[in-house]
C-alpha cells in the first residue's frame, strides 16, 4: 500500500530567456516515498501542481522537447539539483526556468568539394577537469542527401565536431 499524506507542491516553470510562463512542460516528481514519480503538464501559465503527498524527500524535473532538462536547485545545466523536504500538511512553491537547448549545424563536403552524404558526425562536448581539457561525446547525427547536419539538444559549451566518412570506422578523435 501507497501512503497518502497531507503536503503538497506547487509551482511555475518560466522560460529562462523571457521570463514567459512555460507551457506544456512535464513536471516530475520523484520519491521513495510515492515509490517511483508523478508526472504533471504545466498549464498555458506555466503552473503544476501535486497534492495528497506523504512527508519525506523530493525531487523535482522540468523537461520539455527543445529545451534542456532542469532539476530545482540545479546551478547550471547537467549538474545536480537538491531535494525538496516535505513534511505533513506542508505546502511548498517550487520556481524552475527552462532554457532552450542549443543545435549545431552544417554541411560535409568530400575531397571533391561535393556534399556527403550518410556521413556520421558527432559533437564532442569539451571540459577542462583538474586543468586537463578532455572531449565527451555528447549527441551524433548524419548528413542528408545534401551533406547537411543537425546536432540538437546540447548543452551550453564549447564543442570539438568530429565526421566521420563511409567504410573510415574509426574512434580515435585526435587521428579524426
């Protein structure tokens, strides 16, 4: 059996360049206490709601297509976020902001000056941890008939693009 408790969260979620409430955002809300999430879609002013919930520790996430996923309390984009703690009969009002993600774009052209096709391209996010520079892959896409690209869904940041032509099965970025 599921407890059922008195506490309940509310709140909005804007968008982080415009301040404009953010509609059609899935909200979740995540607990050992519920045993798995509740989910919830923001209304056209950006507002959510979760009631009847039992005391104990939350978390909380905004997603929606196009734009980063974001954890309450979280500083930047991909770190952690902090739980939110309920008690009985508590109400609590949660604020979340929800940037755009970004999308990297462009043409392959092969040793001829002609555009390749069904090229895979990767983007390497690049990160500088103990003063050290490393890349991580982060999303990959092919070009079209057209030699075109459209690597979606990024974070913010600096980005090493990597092609890799037909029948070249390689991993090795710094030979790429």
């Amino acid at each position: 059996t599921q407890r059922v408790g008195t506490a309940s969260l509310a709140g909005t979620v804007t968008m982080a360049t415009t301040g404009q409430p953010a509609r059609k955002v899935r909200v979740s809300l995540s607990s050992a206490e519920i045993r798995g999430s509740r989910a919830a879609v923001t209304d056209d002013q950006g507002r959510f709601l979760f009631t009847a919930l039992p005391a104990g520790r939350y978390g909380l996430s905004a997603s929606r297509p196009g734009h980063m996923t974001v954890t309450y309390g979280q500083r930047q984009p991909g770190r952690p976020g902090t739980q939110i703690q309920l008690s009985d009969g508590q109400k609590f009002e949660a604020h979340l902001q929800i940037p755009r993600s970004s999308v990297i774009t462009g043409t392959v052209f092969d040793e001829h000056g002609e555009p390749a096709p069904q090229v895979s391209v990767r983007a390497m996010r690049i990160q500088v941890q103990n003063g050290e520079r490393s890349s991580v892959s982060s999303n990959a896409a092919s070009t079209d008939d057209r030699g075109i690209y459209r690597i979606f869904n990024l974070q913010p940041g600096d980005y090493l693009v990597c092609a890799t032509p037909r029948n070249q099965g390689t991993t090795d970025v710094d030979r790429v």
